[in-house]
C-alpha cells in the first residue's frame, strides 16, 4: 500500500536526535531481520537505547529494524505492565480473534484497524539469555504480532482494513503507536 503523507505530517516524518524512529519508505523496514546468535553487551545496549526510545516516543512496542538495526529484537510495554525485552521471538501458538486500531512509531499520525490472534504463545530469549515461553492475550498479543511483523518486514498497513485508515495527530491523540 502506497501511502500519501498529508503536508501537516511530513514534519513528523523528519529522522532527528529526538525523533530517532525510522520511517517509512525506509528500505530496513521492509527487509527480514536475521537471528540474534550471541547476545553481547552491544545487544545488552541495543535493548536499553530501544526501551528508552520507545517511552520517548510514547509506543508500547519497538522493533530493532525501526531504530535501523536488522536483528530479531523486540521491546514491549503494555499498559501496566514492566516493559520487556523479546529477542528471537517466535509465535508458536495463536488462537482466536480480535480486531483493534493500530498505529505505527514508523508510520506516525497513521492509524486504522487490524485483525489479529487473540491469545498467542511465544518463544523468545531474554536479555539474560534464558529461554522462555510467554502467554499473551488482547492488547499484549496485538502488540507481540505486530513487532514480530516488523522483524519480517511487514507494516501493519499491509494488513489494515483500508476503510478504517484515517490521519490523526500522535502529539494530541490518546491513540497507542506501536
């Protein structure tokens, strides 16, 4: 899906020290991340420069292609709850549906819905390099499969209902970026 940045936008699209987040058409966000075969204190840094980017940019999610490094990482903060760190993730299990809106750290002022699995269970390693499976229900789920997409490539927009896409501004919207 082509999409067309109204000029009242554009200037949220501009990459700078406080708006570190990549955005679309940058070709990271479409390329597939390769695994994480050794976690070393660089990866250690790489998690903690997204946890901060993510709350600085008030997203509940953060993919490392976003902040343009191909590795299958991932951070998450759902609402309440501590915000973690998924590297490798993997969805082994997904069951049920749900249908929520969306919108994008990449893609700002962007927003529109998506069908998801409501339950999913994921394998992923944690910053200590111990194995884990998590189980996610509704909003946690949603944001898992979407950060795992941007591992693969793939922007919630190739999966929106097109007639939900509307524009709204992020700095003056309740809306959750992911």
């Amino acid at each position: 899906m082509q999409i067309v940045i109204p000029d009242e936008y554009k200037h949220l699209y501009e990459q700078t020290k406080e708006r570190p987040v990549v955005k679309i058409p940058a070709p990271v966000l479409r390329q597939v991340a390769p695994e994480v075969t050794k976690i070393s204190k660089k990866t250690l840094l790489l998690i903690d420069d997204m946890l901060r980017i993510m709350r600085k940019s008030n997203g509940v999610g953060l993919a490392a292609p976003q902040v343009g490094i191909l590795q299958r990482i991932i951070v998450i903060a759902p609402e309440g709850e501590r915000p973690t760190a998924l590297i490798n993730p993997k969805i082994v299990v997904a069951k049920g549906e749900q249908t929520g809106q969306e919108g994008c750290l990449s893609i700002p002022g962007l927003y529109g819905d998506v069908t998801r699995s409501l339950y999913i269970e994921v394998e992923a390693t944690d910053r200590k390099g111990r194995e884990l499976t998590y189980e996610l229900e509704g909003m946690p789920a949603r944001i898992v499969q979407h950060e795992i997409d941007h591992l693969d490539g793939i922007l919630f927009i190739d999966k929106v209902i097109p007639e939900t896409l509307h524009w709204t501004n992020p700095e003056s919207s309740d809306d959750d970026a992911e």
